[in-house]
C-alpha cells in the first residue's frame, strides 16, 4: 500500500555522485559569475552587442542550471552530516528537479541557434518572450515528470540517492526525456550546420559590396560563433547520450553501476558548465575582447582597419584617408 509518510535517509553509495554535484556546479557558478560582469563592463563589447548577448545569455542559463545542481546536492549532504531524514515524496521531487536543471544545459543551445538563424538567414529579430514560450514548452517534459511523482504515481522502490524514491507511475514516461535532453542539441547542430552553409554561400556571392578582407573577416566570425553554438550543444552530447540510456535500463529494473552514473555526469556536468568559457577561448573577438580588459593584450594604434560588429553589420572604417569614410552595410539580409 502506498504510504507517502515514509520518512527516508541519504544513501551513502552515492557520496561520490554528490562531491560531482556539489563541487563543479559552485566552480561554474563562479567562473559564470564573472563573465557576465566582466561582460557588462567590457568596453570593446559594446559595439558586438550579438556575441554579448549570446556570451551572457548562456552564462545566465549556466548559473539557473548550476544553482538546482548546488541545492540538490547540498540538502543531500546536510541529510547525509546531520543524519536528517526526509518525507519520501520531498526527496523525490528533489532528486526529480537536479534533471530539470541538466536539461536547461541541453535546450540553451537550441535556443540560441534557432535565433541566431532567424536573425542571419531570415532577418528576423524575434521576441525574447516567443524563445521564453519554447523554452518553457521543451522543459514542460520535465514538469510533467516531476507531476507524476508528486501527484499520479503510486509506486515507492529503493534508490541510489535516498533509501526509497517515489518512481513513475509509467516506464514510458522516461522517453519524455528525449525530446528536451537528445533532439533539443541535435536540432541545434542541425540549425548551426545550416547556418554555416548559408554563410559560406552568402559571403561567396558578395563581390564589389566590400573588400575581400573584410567579407573575408565577417564570414570567418560568424562561421566561429556557429562552430562554438556546435560545441555547446555536441559535446553534451557524450554525457547526454549514456545518461539517457542508463536511465531507460535503470527504471526497467536493469542494474547500472555507480561510475557509470558519475562519468556521464561528470560530463555534462563539466562540459555544460564551461560552454560559456568555451565560447570565449574559441571565439577571436571574445577572446581578445576579454584579454584587452584583463590588460593582457594591448591594441596596436598602427591598426589600419577598425571593425565593429553590431547586430552583424560591419562597420569599416580606413585610417589611411585624410577624412574618415565610414561604409554602413548590411552583410547578411
């Protein structure tokens, strides 16, 4: 008979699970922290207003994602110093909103590439509330879960993180998951895939609207800002993938080992936290952007060519002349 007063405890097996889930997410927490301000106070940044936005944007996300990891991880451990016990279905829905957090990791990058390719390939610069409503709608999957443990479900088994956990009344609800946590990243290489034809083509068709180093420049930092939008969302991938299908043989009553728990979630744990940081090492304009405000790069006044990009519209301006000409073109309609 299903009781939801049964009081559980920490089950210890999983100390090493909770050093991952309490030590990377408060690294990233940190590191995220400071890109945002350091963003919202780089001056070279002003004028790329795009890849600020995308920089702090998933710095944002990474934080939301990081923090639920953090909280799940800390009331386990104060459980597990202080012998605590918890109510069955609390720790339940405690355990149920850290997939929450991971699957904020997954769905960023589609979010992202979905509006970097309406903004370049269709022009359209879309509300933030319509990417808010995807959001929300992707990570509906999840809230249906963690409804079912809290509501529908009847059904208590032993767990690896408390004692006994509630489990869902349904083992078809588990492929849920992967709409938000598999197809959301795959979409989004796809979109960034797309995105890098059009721009290798577009750029290849402008003749006399530019000089060649120039379009040369804009193709190669949009082709960059696509291959970190690939990175963010395929590297994940390699925890995503395994944990996914870990999970489909756990709730069908198969045994998974606990390393195999902890190296997927390392993975994404890791490599979804440093996607912002990534962004940064692998894209030149952030990269020097933020080497110029730490003062480890200075700018060389020989520079006979300033480009600015805003909203991807390049503006060149050629100290060579006696009186400056500015050219104000839309490279990518």
């Amino acid at each position: 008979m299903f009781d939801d007063s049964i009081l559980v405890s920490v089950n210890v097996n999983w100390i090493r699970s909770a050093y991952i889930y309490g030590i990377i997410p408060l690294i990233f927490y940190i590191i995220n922290t400071i890109i945002i301000i350091l963003t919202n106070y780089n001056k070279t940044l002003r004028d790329k207003k795009d890849l600020a936005n995308i920089l702090k944007v998933s710095a944002y996300i990474n934080i939301f994602s990081m923090l639920i990891y953090s909280s799940f991880a800390y009331i386990w451990w104060y459980c597990y110093l202080t012998e605590a016990m918890l109510n069955v279905k609390v720790a339940s829905l405690i355990s149920e909103i850290r997939l929450v957090g991971m699957s904020t990791l997954f769905i960023s990058p589609l979010i992202l590439s979905i509006w970097r390719f309406f903004l370049i390939v269709k022009n359209w610069n879309i509300d933030i509330r319509k990417f808010c409503f995807v959001y929300f709608l992707l990570l509906s999957f999840h809230v249906y879960a963690l409804c079912d443990k809290a509501f529908i479900s009847k059904k208590i088994q032993p767990s690896d993180i408390y004692t006994y956990s509630i489990r869902y009344s349904s083992k078809l609800i588990v492929f849920l998951f992967l709409i938000p946590d598999i197809l959301s990243p795959i979409f989004a290489i796809i979109f960034s895939i797309i995105l890098l034809i059009y721009v290798k083509k577009h750029q290849e068709n402008i003749k006399d609207a530019m000089s060649a180093k120039v379009k040369n420049q804009i193709s190669r930092q949009q082709r960059i800002l696509a291959y970190s939008l690939i990175i963010m969302s395929g590297i994940p991938l390699l925890g995503a993938i395994p944990h996914y299908l870990m999970r489909i043989f756990y709730f069908n009553g198969f045994y998974v080992p606990r390393i195999a728990w902890n190296v997927a979630e390392f993975i994404i744990l890791f490599v979804g936290g440093s996607a912002p940081l990534m962004m940064i090492l692998f894209l030149p304009t952030l990269k020097n952007a933020f080497l110029i405000q730490l003062s480890f790069k200075v700018l060389s006044i020989t520079e006979t060519t300033v480009k600015k990009f805003d909203n991807d519209v390049t503006k060149v301006v050629v100290s060579g002349e006696k009186h400056h000409k500015e050219r104000k073109m839309k490279v990518l309609n």
